[in-house]
C-alpha cells in the first residue's frame, strides 16, 4: 500500500488502525490462497502486505513455506512484524519496499500474491513487471483486485456524500480503487508484464455487520476516510452519517446488516 497520493489514505498514519478491516475482507485472501496452492518448500511473496494478511494466515498454516512480505508503508510493515515478533512465526518476514523497485533477484520465488494492492501502486504497470520478473518460469501468482465502482458500495457511497463537500483532490480515490475493475484491465496489464496463464473470475462477498452503527463505527474508529473528513466544514461532518445511512438503508434487514462488493479473483502463472 502507498502513502497519500491519489486522494489515498495516509496509511502509514492508520496502520494500527487497518486491522478494524481484516475480518471483513478475510474471505478474500482466503480464496486467493486457495488458487495459489502454496507447497511443502515454496518461497512466496506477498506484495502491498500492509499488516500481513494473507501472508500471516499462509504461515500459520503451514511453516513448511518460506514466506516474504512486502508495503511501501513502513507503518503497515512495523504493525506485521509485530505479530510475526507475538506470535514467535520463524517462516515469515516482512520488509518496506515498494512493489515497482523489488529487491529481489529474477527468479526468486515460487509464489507472488497481492491482494487489493494492484490498483493502489503508484505505477501499475512497473508493479506488475516486477511482480513478474521475481517470479520463477512456472511460478504461480493470486491476484484481487476491486470491481467496478458501481458495486463497490462502501466507496461508492462516499464518494456520493463527500463530492459536493469537498475539494476534488480530497475525494475518496474511487476512480483509482476501482480501475482495475473495468472488463480486461487486469488482464490486459498481466499479458503486457508477460504472464502466460491468466484466470480472472469476478466474485462478490459481503461486508457482514449486526447494524449500521456497527459498521460506521469500524468507518470512523479506523480513520479510513481522515483526509476527506479534515476537509469538512463543521457543519457538513453532522451530515455525513445520516446521508450513508440513506444510502445504506436498501441493506438492512432483520437479520442484520450486509453489503455486498464485487472483486476480481486473478490467478494463472509465468
């Protein structure tokens, strides 16, 4: 994960924060890892790790695979390192490197995942080169990105309340976060970086909460949205809430509160 650019969050400022998330956005990394197929002996790297999920969950299954992860957020890889230092994980290690300049020879190892990390690198392209270039001929790679911002409703809900609020450089990034999501972007950017097998396959999974006060509790205690709040008049933060709760409401229901979000499962090898 980057720092501040493109209307991103600081997410070295909210790292201790990011894990509010993780349950949520668990089913994902668990598919990712699924189609990875990691075995006895794999060296598998983790880009744009930010606090270590999926690669701390493929550790903990089986310390049999060498794994790396990495973050261009320094504050996202001290948070990692800290679980890794708790829970006395010997086959894992985390570094701050950003994904366009891998510090890693050609070839160095079996696996690469990158869950929701693609679309947030501040070059796509070069990320994606690189991703390659350290993957064995054969390797495989597992790959999420978001889709399109239509059905991502979270992000898409405050980009609705905050466009006439704010200045555009302070908007949530929806048009970054999503641009992968467009039918063969993804595809088209694999193909270019040279990967031979490309499976892509569009998913949906749900935000799961008891209410509505749950769930913007998790927006506001994680400051996932700080950068668009501090460009709030005093009298439009009062609004907020109310106006996502309006958008929200098509998703309440007696047995609680569900939003469903597309991504793109993507998966194959060199």
């Amino acid at each position: 994960m980057s720092g501040s650019k493109d209307n991103q969050p600081d997410w070295d400022q909210i790292a201790e924060k990011f894990d509010t998330w993780l349950p949520h956005i668990k089913p994902v990394g668990d598919a990712m890892l699924k189609v990875l197929n990691a075995k006895n002996g794999d060296k598998v790297l983790d880009v744009a790790s930010g606090t270590g999920e999926p690669a701390l969950t493929l550790a903990r299954s089986n310390d049999a695979i060498d794994i790396t992860g990495v973050d261009s957020a320094q504050g996202m890889i001290d948070v990692a390192n800290k679980k890794v230092s708790s829970e006395k994980l010997q086959n894992i290690t985390f570094n701050t490197m950003p994904v366009e300049q891998l510090d890693f020879e050609n070839d160095a190892f079996d696996k690469v995942l990158c869950r929701f990390g693609v679309m947030l690198f501040d070059d796509p392209e070069k990320g994606v080169h690189e991703m390659f270039r350290v993957l064995k001929k054969g390797g495989n790679y597992a790959i999420s990105v978001w889709g399109e911002a239509e059905n991502m409703p979270t992000m898409f809900w405050s980009y609705q309340v905050f466009k006439d609020k704010v200045p555009d450089d302070s908007l949530p990034p929806l048009e970054k976060i999503s641009s992968m999501g467009a039918p063969g972007a993804i595809d088209t950017l694999l193909t270019n970086a040279g990967f031979s097998e490309i499976n892509v396959e569009r998913r949906t999974f749900s935000y799961e909460f008891d209410s509505f006060d749950d769930y913007w509790e998790i927006v506001e205690s994680s400051d996932i949205l700080r950068l668009q709040y501090e460009a709030l008049s005093t009298e439009d933060k009062k609004s907020i809430r109310s106006e996502v709760a309006k958008f929200a409401q098509v998703h309440i229901s007696d047995e609680g509160f569900s939003i469903p979000h597309e991504y793109l499962l993507v998966w194959g090898s060199k």
